[in-house]
C-alpha cells in the first residue's frame, strides 16, 4: 500500500515539527534531580527496614543489590525496546557494585537519576526516529512478523538491531489502527499522537516518581509484593483500603491532553450540587481566592491533587460543558467524605427453578476487596465501613428474603485487611481457627475467630479465580478445610500466601519524624499464613472441589508463582479446630452433577469455544505484519466474534431473574467511550453498567452447584459425615 503524495508532504511538516521540539530539548535543558535530605532518609530507612523486618531478611546480601539495576532498567523499559544490552552492561558497571552502600549508608540513590537520563535520551531519540520512520512508505507485502510480547527477551544489542525491531513495531501499530477502520492516514496519526504523548509524560517525570520506582526495585529484592510509596502513592493507597476519600466525588481522566468527567459519584459534592456532568472538561482549578491554574495538558495525578483538599474548603473549577463546547463556566463545590459505594459488597436474589418447578431464592454477595475502617473520621459519616461488617448487614437483608442457599463471590477480589478476612469466614464458622501466621523466627500464632454466632448456616458456595488472592484465599481455604462450603471456579485461586505490613517512614526514624514535609511509606512482607490444616496457599493457591473452564487458566503472567522471587510453599502443623473438608459423599455427587451440566448445557459449549480461542490466541507469540495475512485473520476474528455473539444472546435467554441489594446509593451507570468492533475480542465482553453480567457462565453454574447442594441437604444422612452440616434454609 503506498500513501498518497499530499499525506506524506503533509506527514513531514509536522514531523519535521516535533523533530525540531525534539532536538531541541537538550540533556542540559533537563530539570535535574535531586535527592532531597528527607528522600535520602526515607531510602536508608527502607533497607533498614527490609534488613531488620521483612520475612524474608536472611535470604538477601548486599551482593545481590546489584539485582536492582536491571530490575529498575525493566521497570522503566519493560518490553525491551529503547535501552540497549551495552547500557545494562554500563550501568552494571557504574552502579551494579555500589547500590547496597550508597543507599544503605548515605541514602545516595543518583544512580536511578543516572540511568533515568539515559532512558529519556534514548526515547527522545527514538521517537525522532519514528516521525522520521512514519514519513517513508511501507512494503505491506513483506513476509515479516513482530514478537508482540517482549517481557522476556533481552535489549536490542545495537543501534541498527533496534531499528529492525522498531521497524516491525511501527508496522506492527499501524496494521492494528488501520484494522480497526482506521484510514491509512488516521492509522498514522493516532500512532504519532500515542509518541507524542509519551514523549510528554516521560520528559513531565518528577524526581520522586523516578525515585518511587527504583526503591520499590529495591523492596522487591526480598519478594514481589514488598515496595515503596511516594506520599502521594500512599495517600491513594489508603483511599482504596478505606472506601472514602475528601474531595468533589468525580471520577476523571484524559482525553486529548483534557480533564475529562468519567462518572459522578453518588451522594458527593458534584452530585448533590447538579452543575458538573459526565463529560464536562475541567480547564482550570483554583483556591478560594486565588488565581485559576490551567490544568490543559496536566497530567492527571497533579489535576487530582489540586482537586482534592480539606474537608469543608471549596474548589472553584473552569469547565467546558459537554453540550456546549465553546462555552466556559465556572463552578464552586465544598469538598466533603465521598464514600466510594461501588466497591463494596453487594448482593442479590436469584430466582431459580428446581426440579419440580418451583422457585429456588439463592443469595449472591460480591465481595470486591476486604477493605477496613476509614479511621476517625468514620464516626461522622454514619455507620461503620467494613468487609465483614458489610457482608453481614447484606446477609441479614437476604435472610428477610428467605433465600434457600448463598453464593460468596470472591472473583477478582486481591485481598486487603487479614483481621477482615478473620471476622468474614466467622460469618459462618462457630469459633474457632481461621489462619495460622508464621514470623520469621518460625513462631506460629493462629488467628481464630472468637464470636460463636454464625450469621448464616445454610448452604454456601465460594466463587474464586485466578485473580482471588491472599484474604480471598484464607477465607475460601478456611471454609474448605471446615468443609463448611463449596469451592467452585477456576483450577485453582492466585497463590499469595503472604501478610504484607504498611510502616509509615515518618516512624522509621527521628529525623523523619520531626519534618513537616509529607514522606511516603514502606510496604513489605513480615510473615506467611497457612490454612487451619497447616497447608500453605503460597504458589499452589486454593484448589476449588468443581473446577469450571476458565480464559483465566491460560493468561500468562496471573498466579504467584509467576512473580520473580516468589516465596516457597511448606507445610505446618494442623491446628486444632471443629471441622473437616466435606464428605466424598457429598462432594461426588455435587461434583458430578456439575461434570454433566458442562458437558450437555449450550453456555458451556460457548464458554469453551471462547476458551480454546484464547488459548489459540496466547500461544500465538509472533505476529505477522503482513497486511494480507493480518486482513485475513481479521476476517476470521469477526467471523468468530459474530458467532459468539449470537450463541451468547441464545444463551441469556435463560438468564435467571434476580433483585440486588446495596449499601449505598445504586452506582450510576459508568460513562464509556464508544466500542470498538475488537473490544469484544472473545465474546466474553461485560456490561458495566450491569449489576450482574450476562451470560456470567460461572456464576449461573455456582447457582446450579447451591441448588443441587440445597436438594441433598434435605437428605440428612447424607450430611452425618460432616461435623458442620450445610443445613437448609438460611438460619
């Protein structure tokens, strides 16, 4: 395909533009970093920290510091494409030897700067390079492909082995734009504003976001989920623990260098005063009083942060209104508690019919994260935010419903507080162990749950994936080992058997502790946790008893014992506790039951259908940049998803009806930009603005595995096996 003269004329009038911006931006002109005497506190306290504290202490020498150039050299570069093998060699050289003592001991940590500057020389440069690249025609008949995940490879080893790698990527970017109905013309500009745009946001680098990289390189030495916060990261990191923050209530983002309205949030300050919408821009933010700051082209955490502020102090916003493009207004709102309803747990009642006909009620929480309390401030915003504090109103609001079985979504839920983890599987449990924490030292202390009040006794099920990590996995371990439930999901959950400390660096040291200056905070793994049983979930996970066919089997890089520096899994002695995983009689039943309904039911024929494509899919490592050959794979991709699309609608046809419950305000429905034809690359697409997603294959399936569950129990000696019988009803 060769493009038209005036387009490449046109092409090399704005290239030559930005070459000139480019070339003009020399080292010398950089901002230079500097680390500040509170920065080099923070980072000699944070050895100090690992040294003294992480549960892995013994297992790193100062010898292995030298780790850390790489590791932060991907950090910055992670698919390999601008720094070359002789700059790691460099580094190692320059820095490799002396990482430990000058961080240890003087706190230095210029060599992130350093290897910073080369990074920014060496995107400079090759971005020149592309704008060159994009005014030159291309072969689109070439028999060429790009490796499209470079994670694991090595840097280019010369400048001209770059090109070669660049040459395929560019051609690699444009055949994807101009594959989604994109002109050849389009294709050239969405790939130059994405350069641009990166060009931007790397030479906007602040010297503590530089160093926030390179000291979490250091922390993750020990294991993959130890790391540094910036006091800024911190601060967003606690929001998402406690569900509430003080500001407008506005989700934002970028779009085209503007603050963009994504959604509001409801019962906030945009909320409740009706003047900023979906969509609107924000072009300035001011004080009080003072003069407006122009947010255009700002990078989004700035904008965030001039937003947010006390409690009871107003914001005055400039904004374009979204119905009215030429117009500016400005608008004042008094920042307040936004409490962020839609990540807490929900529920609702489906409707499902039994063998006979007649309506089964089965209960379904979704559990997004075990989030805490918000701190002091909670007593004036009502009642008390918790995971199992939630779980527990919402099983008391399912209970008034009558319903005959519950399924706990655990999908996609990360973790978040251990003691929330503690009192949730005591939702179920009478008391007893739940975790058992190993330190260091080998000191094992069992975490029990000292309520004898069980919320619910009927019969339960836990959902989990691959992505339910660390408290996911001790309340889904938990409920196995006292067989109190049934675990059903994908082949087995992601495998963090890890605790994880949050230690503040004001309170790492006295100097510290005396600035004003905000500091950021440590996060590092101090011991590991095992099952009542004493079996681990580290690497291994928790193995459900009905595994269903997942996408997420085969996504590479999901699980812990992808993670480099992942910790081993052992094995501990059983606590003593009043319980034992269910009876083969109960399981073999359930489980076969299960086996039939995948091998017979339609949904499951589509499930996997989207399964062995993706699968297809992963494997495919090298992509052709062929244009014939990639329009015929399109043709094939869109045969695909239009097939997938129909079986999908003849498979929610069936969809169970179903009534939700919330503890707040109902979300809002989410603000979306318009679909592209691939977004629903395996037909497994999700409606967001949905409370529970069609043809969630899954859960319709857990839903069967409750019923069938709730029709044993009625069959008492099949239950007598069993020191905790899953009884019926929803006492």
């Amino acid at each position: 395909m060769i493009l038209p003269r005036v387009f490449l004329l046109r092409l090399n009038l704005v290239a030559s533009l930005l070459m000139v911006l480019t070339a003009g931006f020399a080292a010398e002109d950089r901002k230079p970093f500097t680390t500040s005497t509170i920065l080099a506190g923070e980072a000699a306290a944070l050895i100090k920290l690992l040294e003294q504290s992480h549960y892995n202490r013994d297992a790193v020498r100062a010898v292995d510091y030298a780790q850390v150039i790489p590791d932060y050299m991907e950090d910055l570069d992670s698919q390999k494409l601008f720094f070359l093998t002789s700059d790691k060699a460099k580094f190692g050289t320059d820095h490799g030897k002396n990482v430990y003592y000058n961080t240890a001991f003087l706190g230095n940590i210029n060599a992130a700067y350093d290897i910073f500057g080369v990074y920014q020389t060496r995107v400079e440069e090759r971005i020149t390079w592309i704008l060159e690249a994009l005014k030159k025609e291309v072969d689109w008949t070439a028999d060429e492909s790009y490796l499209a995940d470079r994670a694991k490879v090595e840097w280019p080893a010369t400048p001209a082995e770059a090109d070669q790698l660049w040459h395929g990527r560019l051609k690699f970017e444009l055949i994807s734009e101009m594959l989604n109905k994109k002109t050849p013309e389009e294709a050239v500009t969405a790939v130059r504003k994405r350069y641009e745009r990166m060009l931007r946001n790397v030479r906007e680098m602040e010297g503590i976001e530089v160093a926030e990289i390179y000291l979490s390189a250091i922390a993750r030495l020990y294991d993959p989920h130890s790391t540094y916060f910036s006091g800024s990261t911190y601060a967003e990191f606690m929001v998402q623990m406690r569900l509430q923050l003080v500001g407008i209530g506005a989700q934002l983002g970028l779009e085209d260098d503007l603050c963009v309205i994504r959604e509001i949030i409801p019962g906030g300050p945009a909320d409740l005063g009706k003047e900023l919408k979906p969509n609107d821009k924000i072009i300035a933010v001011a004080q009080g009083g003072a003069e407006p700051v122009d947010v255009i082209g700002m990078k989004l955490r700035k904008i965030v942060e001039l937003i947010k502020g006390e409690k009871g102090t107003q914001v005055h916003l400039t904004i374009q209104p979204a119905d009215e493009p030429d117009a500016r207004r400005e608008i004042v709102l008094t920042r307040d508690t936004v409490k962020l309803n839609s990540a807490r747990a929900r529920a609702a009642v489906f409707d499902l019919p039994d063998a006979e006909g007649k309506i089964q009620p089965i209960g379904v929480i979704t559990l997004p994260a075990f989030y805490g309390p918000a701190g002091e401030g909670d007593t004036d915003e009502g009642e008390k935010t918790t995971a199992s504090l939630d779980v527990a109103r919402l099983i008391d609001q399912l209970k008034e419903q009558d319903i005959q079985g519950l399924v706990l979504d655990l999908r996609r839920n990360g973790g978040g507080y251990l003691n929330e983890a503690i009192e949730l599987a005591g939702l179920f449990i009478p008391q007893g162990p739940v975790v058992q924490v190993k330190d260091h030292d080998g000191g094992v202390e069992v975490a029990r749950d000292m309520n004898s009040k069980v919320a619910y006794t009927g019969p339960l099920a836990v959902l989990v994936d691959r992505f339910s990590a660390s408290a996911s996995e001790i309340v889904a371990g938990a409920l196995q080992n006292y067989g109190r439930g049934i675990i059903v999901g994908d082949s087995s959950t992601h495998g963090k058997g890890s605790v994880q400390t949050i230690f503040e660096m004001k309170r790492a040291s006295r100097a510290l502790s005396l600035t004003s200056e905000k500091t950021g905070a440590a996060k590092f793994t101090v011991q590991k946790y095992y099952l009542p049983s004493g079996a681990s979930t580290q690497l291994k996970g928790v193995v459900p008893d009905i595994v269903l066919p997942s996408i997420d089997d085969f996504i590479s890089n999901i699980g812990e014992a992808s993670l480099p520096r992942a910790m081993v899994w052992d094995q501990i002695s059983t606590s003593f506790f009043d319980g034992e995983p269910l009876d083969a009689r109960v399981l073999t039943p359930l489980r076969e039951a299960s086996v039939k309904r995948q091998a017979e039911l339609e949904e499951f024929s589509y499930l996997k259908k989207n399964v062995d494509w993706f699968k297809a899919r992963q494997e495919q490592k090298v992509i052709s940049v062929n244009l014939v050959q990639r329009q015929k794979q399109k043709v094939e991709d869109d045969a695909f998803r239009k097939a997938m699309k129909l079986e999908k609608e003849l498979v929610t046809k069936s969809d169970f009806p179903f009534k939700t419950f919330y503890l707040g305000p109902p979300p809002v429905p989410r603000i979306k930009a318009p679909k592209k034809e691939d977004d629903d690359e395996f037909g497994l697409d999700e409606d967001e603005n949905e409370t529970y997603v069609k043809a969630d294959v899954h859960l319709r399936e857990t839903l069967r595995v409750v019923s069938d569950a709730i029709n044993l129990g009625r069959e008492p000696a099949k239950w007598a096996n069993n020191r905790l019988p899953l009884t019926v009803g929803g006492g």
